[in-house]
C-alpha cells in the first residue's frame, strides 16, 4: 500500500472471475485501469469480454486467444504463464458475491488514491502558472473531485426499478410526511408547491414589493429547523441584511436597530437574543452585485463541500446591463435550474422582478426554466375593503407550475398575505371570501 498498489487485492480478483466470471457484473465502476498491475487490467477486460460474449468457462485457451489477437497485449504477456493462472485460480478465489464485492472495493479505493495524487499533482502545476484565474482554479478544483466521485463511488441508485422498488416507496412515503419537499412558512403554499431537490421555484413581484423581505422570511424559517441554506443576494449588504434579520427574528423595529434606540431593556435583549439564535443556524449570506455564473458555481460548490447544502435562494435573478442582457438572463436561469437544482440535486428558491404590467422581466426566459413561478403582489385598495383588512394587503398567485396545481382568476384565487414592513415579517393572514361569478 505504500507504493498505492493493492497486489493481493487485484490477485484475488482476477482469480476469483476466473471461477466465477458472473462476479463481473457485480460492481460496475471498476474498470481495466483502475488495476496498478496492466496485466491484471488486461486479463480483467478479456474476462468481462468473453463473459458478455456468454463464455462462462474460463480458461488458458480462451484467455489466450484474446491476447494473441492485440500484439501489444503479447508483448506484455511474454513472460507471463497463463496455465499457472488459472490452475491456481480455485485456490484463491473468493466463492460468495460479499467477499468479490470486498475485493472490488479494496481494488478501487487504491485506485481512487492514485487518482487524488494524480491530480493533485496536475492542480500543482495549475497554481504556479500565472495564467489561470482565481475563479477558474477553484471551478477546476471542484470539477475534478466530482469527477472522481462520479468515477469511483458506487451508485446504489441503478438497477431494476424493480429491485428498489419497496425502498424508493418508502422515500415517496417519508417525503409525502413533508409536503414533498422542504416546506414554506406559508402553509397554504405547501399546497401548490415545497421546495424539493431538482427544482427551481421563483418569486416575482414589481419593485419594492417584497420579493427580498419573502426570501429573507423563507430563509429563516428553514434555517431554524436546521436547514443548511445559502442565500445568494445581489442588493443588499451583509450588514443591512442583519439588520433585517435580526428584525425579523426579535420582533423589534428595523429602525431602533439601525438606531440603536430601543424604548425598554427588554427589547434590546430581544435584539440579543436574536443574535445568539443566528450564531447556531446553518446559514450563509453572501453578498455580490455583479453574479456571474463562474462566481455563483464557485460560490454554490464551495459551501456544499464544506456543509452539504439543503437549499439555495438566490436574491435575485437580473442580468448584465449590455445589448444581449436578455441572453444573460435566461443563461442564468438556465444554470439555477440545471446545473445547479438538477446537476448538484438541489431545492433552488429565487426571486425575479416583474414590470408595470405585473409579467416577470423576460418572462419566456424564466418560465422556460423554472418549475414554479409565483407572483407576490400588492392589493388594490378596493381588494383590501372587499377582503377586510385581516386578510392582509398581499398575495401569492402561483401563476405557473409544472408540480402540481396553479391558481386560476387571479383577482379572487390567491393567498392572502400580511407584510410587516418595521418588523421585516411576512405570515399568511386569513383567507378571503371567494366572490361568486355572476351567472
């Protein structure tokens, strides 16, 4: 092992197919290169081979004629017996599946070795040249690790459906428990929609409506039931966004805070306590005007290797101010959704912001690729008077979702929402009278 070889492993592997060439099917990652020996590589090949090609007697004769037929494999073999191979082979083969799957692993896990050295030394070279941007490198980094997770580690997942059946059942059951997903604070929205892995949901609303302060509220709330989230935002400081939060959480105005005046003891230790609950939440915020989607990947990977990322909100979506912004935007919707939701199988939250006319900026592009789009609006005035003011002056209309239901006429099918603006707090509020259609 000091050398990154496993010898006795990659021996007791190949002898082992040799009896029981069936094995080979058992472990589907292992490949010819992962063995440090190339011979051993070589006669694991031929052995899948003729397997595949419905050979199950292994012998001198079949292994033979497979060498002779590539002159660089009987240059290799030259002074190699065969004959003593596979007459030793019982002797050291391994007869149950348990004890092959234990020679896969231990053949594997030293390649696995070799690998990380390999690279390492190819990352090396990597850091002492001048060319290679800081953003790049890390990509780069992230990139390869992934690559040999998806080269090496074992996916459970594949087979049969039939075969996993029973236990991808028991999954649905334990995520149904859940709504299907993560859950929103709003419990009616958990109607229409959670937050689940692979999907990317969006909020949209007309500026200084309340898309930031909606996030802000669903970040809290799963970062108190232990949800590891990481908020993306493009507007507002770490500093302003603790204001708020710290608001949020303390039920204390966002200005006493800013200004440090508080009308009693008690609310300033509700500020403090506020903070002392924000030191043991799994919770990043990260601020940065300009995201690109280099930065976002590097940020995104960086933080799910250090902490195994639940969910990732994003605040919000806009794009470059150049000719082809509309591009920008639908590139980074695209890459929320599938590199990000799909390929790192994560639950995505993000907000966009909608024009005068209430649609959301570049609509065709975001709808292409969200799962869900929900609108956050402001009430009319005659909407406030007809609902009563405990059905807040705000609503949900889930105008698009490819998960499950939308609402329908959006002047009387919504959720009704209260917006706090001094205590950054968004809670849904009592449930309007539908108004009947007139016949």
């Amino acid at each position: 092992m000091a050398n990154l070889q496993n010898i006795q492993a990659e021996t007791g592997l190949i002898s082992t197919l040799i009896v029981h060439p069936e094995f080979v099917t058992l472990n589907e990652k292992l490949k010819p290169e992962h063995f440090s020996i190339q011979t051993n590589g070589i006669l694991f090949n031929i052995i899948s081979s003729l397997y595949k090609d419905g050979v199950t007697n292994i012998d001198e004769f079949n292994l033979k004629a497979k060498i002779d037929n590539v002159e660089e494999y009987s240059h290799l073999f030259e002074n190699i017996n065969l004959e003593e191979i596979v007459q030793d082979s019982p002797y050291v083969a391994r007869d149950s599946t348990n004890e092959y799957k234990v020679l896969a692993s231990d053949v594997l896990q030293t390649a696995f070795r070799r690998k990380i050295l390999s690279v390492l030394k190819t990352l090396e070279r990597d850091c002492q040249s001048d060319d290679i941007k800081l953003n790049i490198l890390q990509n780069k980094i992230y990139d390869k690790i992934n690559n040999m997770a998806d080269e090496f580690l074992t996916n459970d997942e594949e087979g049969l459906i039939g075969d996993k059946i029973d236990k991808v059942y028991q999954e649905i059951i334990k995520r149904a428990k859940n709504g299907g997903g993560i859950p929103s604070k709003f419990p009616t929205l958990n109607e229409f929609v959670t937050y689940e892995k692979g999907e990317l949901v969006i909020f949209s609303a007309k500026r200084k409506v309340g898309k930031s302060v909606l996030l802000m509220n669903e970040a809290i709330h799963k970062a108190k039931n232990g949800i590891k989230v990481l908020y993306l935002d493009s507007e507002m400081s770490t500093l302003g966004w603790t204001e708020r939060v710290l608001a949020l959480i303390s039920g204390v105005s966002i200005k006493k805070i800013k200004l440090q005046k508080f009308d009693n003891k008690e609310e300033e230790q509700r500020v403090l306590g506020a903070i002392e609950n924000l030191k043991n939440m799994p919770l990043i915020h990260i601020n940065n005007p300009a995201w690109t989607i280099d930065t976002l990947e590097t940020t995104i990977k960086k933080w799910d290797n250090k902490m195994g990322l639940d969910l990732i909100i994003m605040d919000y979506i806009k794009a470059p101010d150049t000719d082809d912004a509309y591009v920008e935007l639908g590139k980074i919707t695209n890459f929320l959704k599938n590199k990000i939701a799909v390929g790192m199988d994560k639950a995505v939250i993000a907000a966009a912001q909608s024009n005068r006319g209430g649609d959301t900026g570049e609509s065709y592009r975001i709808e292409q690729f969200c799962s869900t789009l929900i609108k956050i609006i402001e009430k009319t005035p005659d909407e406030i008077r007809r609902d009563t003011p405990d059905c807040g002056k705000y609503k949900l209309f889930v105008a698009l979702n490819r998960n499950g239901k939308s609402h329908g006429d959006i002047s009387n099918d919504y959720i009704d929402i209260h917006f706090m603006g001094e205590r950054m707090l968004m809670v849904e509020a009592n449930k309007h009278k539908n108004i009947e259609s007139p016949i």
